[in-house]
C-alpha cells in the first residue's frame, strides 16, 4: 500500500522532495507552507487538494504517514514535533535542528509516540560514501585513525543563502554526519577556526579538528570561495543551481587510505557555455526519474517508516550527535576554545 506524505516546505528542495517521493510511490495527500503564492504553485504543480499554511491544522484534517520536513532549518524542531504528535512519522531535511535541547525533543517525541524520524543527511547515501562506510566497516583499511573531509561552495551561494543561518550548519553538517557514520560514534571534544582574513564572512571559512570516543579524529574544512569560473557541477537537471561543490573525503587507517573526491573526471562536458562535471551521484534525472543518492534515501525512509527495515543507515541517535557537534563547532568558533562534548546519555 502507497504511504500517504505531507510536505512541509514548498521551496525549491520541498518541490523536488514532493517529485522524488511520488515517483518512490507514495501519494501526496498535503503540502503546507506559509507562503501563500509558493503553496499554491506547488498545490497546482503536483495536483495536491489539501494545503495550509501551518502544518499541525493540515494534519489535523488530513492524517499522514510520514511528514517531509523540507523548510527553513529553525523550524525543523517544531515541524519535526507536530508531525510525531500527530501519529506521523517525519522526515527531516538536514540539520535535523539548531540545538542538542530540539534534537532530543525530536527524539523524545519519536519516543512517546512510538514513530520513526529519518534525518535527511543525503551523503550516506551517495553511493560512494556507501562503499567507503562498507569499507572501514569490513576492515579494508585496518584499524580507522583520522579522517579528512573538504566541502567547497561557490562564493555566490554564500550571499544567495550560505548565511541565512550559521554555515556550519549549511556545508559543515554534511561532513560532520559523513564523519559520525564512518566511525560510528559520537564527538567528544571540538577546536573550531574561521578566517579572520574573509572579513565579514569569516564563517564562510571554517577548519574543525573533532575528536570521536575511541581517539579517531576528523578535520573538517568549508569555504565557500569557489569562484564563477569553476566547472558547474549542478546548474542542469530537476534542481538547477548556478555554481558548484567542491570535495573530498579520506580515510586513513593503519593498513590502508580510502578516498573520494566530489568533483572527478567521470564526466566533463565541453560546450559553447562552458565547462561541466556535472554531479551523477546526488539527484540525478535517470530515464525520466529522479535517482542517485535523494531516490535511494527517500526508498529508505519509505522501507523504515513502514516497519520492513531498521533505521540502520541513518539512526536518529547519529543524527543527534551530528547536531550536537555542529553545536560545538559554533561554540568554538565563537569562544576561539576547544569544546568538550558529553554525548554518553
């Protein structure tokens, strides 16, 4: 039986949110936003009746099993929460919150009502960082010492939205999670760094050294600095944006090094508008559908949520620890100290 699903965030990644999950086979019952003109382009584009701007009033006339939580990251917690208090299962775009204190009511909600919360940390599933994930985990590389993971944004997204809440939580967050789901543990003390020479958008340089229970560490690096001229890595397909990330992850063991970068030689594209590597591994538009990383994560959470598979790839405790990092991160960045973690409960 097809899973019913509101959107919650009718945005550019709510819109194709709403694309991937029907193709996945579920029925779009609701879409809530509170931008009246956005809510009824979306409502008109995928044939949706039911819509309101505030979700808990939608819910409460038109149930669902799982709520897509697609908006603006400081209203994940409370959108998270309605729908767990409604007798819904949620999905929640990454950040999963602001806070530790909202990840663990998110949690503790999931809890009292008996539902699943999948976060959306799209990297997991990335069919790379699969690999690399399986790799550590079967001992390919021996015993896991250190980690290196670099996320590059272009320079204009930084004004365009890298600022409309701290960039940890942006372009750090993904690698932090990447970084959680490769050792399989929490972060127990964190030294931030942002460049003072960026001027007013120091934070749109940061370096983090983290360190996880068991002593592995993990530096994580972000600038969004890429310039105009790069190679466009994501400016066709079902979510166009004019610009480009820039990465790599490694994993350094004692009997071996992993590596991944984002941007490869795979793909080039020569044309009369320029030069392409275009993305193959997030969302890409394969034979008419939405596949890659965003379809296999939307399978996931549609296999959870209907009770056929654990929350095995993504369990909402790493989710917290992930928030609960990113926290840190800020912390330090604005103190200029290292930050202890107590993530044991």
């Amino acid at each position: 039986m097809s899973p019913t699903v509101v959107i919650a965030g009718v945005g550019r990644f709510g819109m194709l949110h709403a694309r991937v999950w029907r193709e996945a086979g579920a029925r779009i019952v609701g879409l809530a936003d509170p931008d009246p003109e956005r809510l009824a382009v979306a409502a008109r584009t995928h044939e949706v009746a039911q819509t309101d701007p505030e979700l808990a009033a939608l819910l409460a006339r038109q149930p669902a099993d799982i709520v897509v939580v697609a908006s603006d990251e400081a209203s994940h917690a409370d959108l998270a929460v309605a729908a767990l208090t409604a007798g819904s299962h949620a999905f929640v775009e990454k950040p999963l919150a602001l806070s530790t204190a909202d990840a663990q009511r998110i949690a503790a909600a999931a809890a009292a009502h008996d539902r699943q919360v999948i976060a959306g940390h799209l990297s997991r599933f990335a069919a790379p960082m699969a690999r690399m994930r399986a790799r550590i985990a079967g001992g390919a590389i021996g015993t896991l010492c250190a980690l290196r993971l670099r996320r590059d944004f272009s320079r204009a997204w930084y004004a365009s939205f890298g600022d409309r809440v701290h960039p940890v939580w942006e372009s750090c967050i993904h690698d932090i999670d990447l970084a959680i789901s490769f050792t399989g543990r929490p972060v127990r003390r964190v030294m931030a760094m942002h460049a003072a020479a960026a001027g007013p958008a120091r934070s749109s340089v940061i370096s983090a050294l983290l360190e996880f229970d068991g002593g592995v560490i993990a530096t994580i690096e972000s600038a969004w600095l890429v310039p105009p001229g790069a190679p466009a890595t994501l400016d066709d397909g079902p979510l166009a944006l004019d610009g480009a990330i820039v990465g790599e992850a490694e994993a350094l063991g004692l009997a071996g090094v992993l590596r991944q970068r984002l941007v490869s030689d795979a793909l080039v594209e020569w044309t009369g508008t320029g030069v392409q590597v275009p993305d193959m591994s997030l969302w890409p538009e394969e034979d008419g559908v939405i596949g890659g990383a965003l379809r296999r994560e939307v399978g996931y959470a549609v296999e959870v949520c209907a009770g056929r598979r654990p929350p095995d790839v993504m369990p909402l405790r790493e989710a917290c620890w992930g928030v609960a990092a990113a926290e840190a991160i800020v912390a330090s960045l604005h103190t200029a100290n290292p930050v202890e973690l107590d993530q044991s409960h």
